[in-house]
C-alpha cells in the first residue's frame, strides 16, 4: 500500500546517500525504519520482575528480612 509521508530536506539527502551505499532503494530503507520502529514499540513488556528471582514465589524484600533475621 501506497502512503504519503513528509521527510525533511536533510534527512532525505541522508537516505539518499544510505540508499546508494547499500545499493537498495529509499522505499526499502524507510519500511525497514518503520519495521524497526514497530517492532520497538510494540514488543511486549518485560515482567516485573525478570531474570533469576522473576520465578521465585516469595516477595524479594520478604526473603531479604528472612535471611537478615539469622544475623
């Protein structure tokens, strides 16, 4: 599909030179663009809490006070 998009004079020298360094057209550059901005935008959101303790059932400050405790 076909849309209209106003790009400023600077940038679109800048494609321009990108396009003919990469030997692809402008219209590929700025779908890539778009691509990576959705994609940015859209990716879901990490849990709240990630990595070792995100699986762990127990409240991290409730864990902490825990093992303080037998100090």
């Amino acid at each position: 599909m076909r849309t209209l998009v106003d790009i400023k004079e600077p940038q679109l020298r800048l494609l321009d030179q990108l396009a003919r360094k990469q030997k692809r057209s402008r219209a590929a550059l700025i779908r890539d663009a778009v691509d990576d901005y959705l994609e940015r935008r859209t990716a879901k959101e990490p849990p709240a809490a990630f990595g070792l303790w995100g699986e762990r059932a127990i409240d991290g400050l409730d864990y902490q006070d825990k093992i303080r405790s037998e100090w």
